[in-house]
C-alpha cells in the first residue's frame, strides 16, 4: 500500500540560534529604519542622545552589528547539509 512518510524531527538547538539571529538582524534594522542612514555608524548624528542611548549603541555595535547575519547564514544551510548527508544514495 502506500507509506506516508513522516517528516524528520527538527533540530531545536537550530530553531533557536535561528531565531536569535533574525531577532539580532531586526534589532539592526530598527535602528537603520528609524534614523538616518549616518546615524548607524554615529550615534550622535541624529541629535544629542542621552547616555541609554549611547550605551544601547555602544552595545547593539560590539554585540550585535554583523554578527547575527553570520550567525544567521550558516544556520539557514545546515539543514540542506543535514538532509544532503542523510540522504540515500
């Protein structure tokens, strides 16, 4: 007769370095969004932050800028790899 196949478990380690990352990358894009485009590099060319501002700057700068995409990418591929490896021959 005909089998249903079933779909594989996910991985919830994945889901949530995922997840992670796209929160990370829209907690970038808020900023870009909202300010003008020099204000993402120059915390002090949308006007005269206050010091929350400066530290929430100094802080999506060291911890976030950048780093959420590579975190991003590679944990977008690793399913193909995953599925590729599994695969039968």
């Amino acid at each position: 007769m005909n089998e249903v196949d079933q779909a594989p478990p996910r991985i919830a380690t994945l889901d949530i370095v995922r997840g992670i990352a796209v929160m990370g990358i829209l907690a970038m894009n808020i900023v870009a969004f909202a300010m003008p485009f020099q204000a993402y590099m120059n915390p002090v060319a949308f006007g005269s932050p206050g010091t929350a501002d400066l530290l929430s700057w100094v802080f999506s700068f060291i911890f976030i800028d950048g780093k959420m995409r590579g975190l991003f990418s590679p944990s977008c591929s690793a399913p193909a790899f995953c599925s590729s490896s599994n695969a039968p021959s």
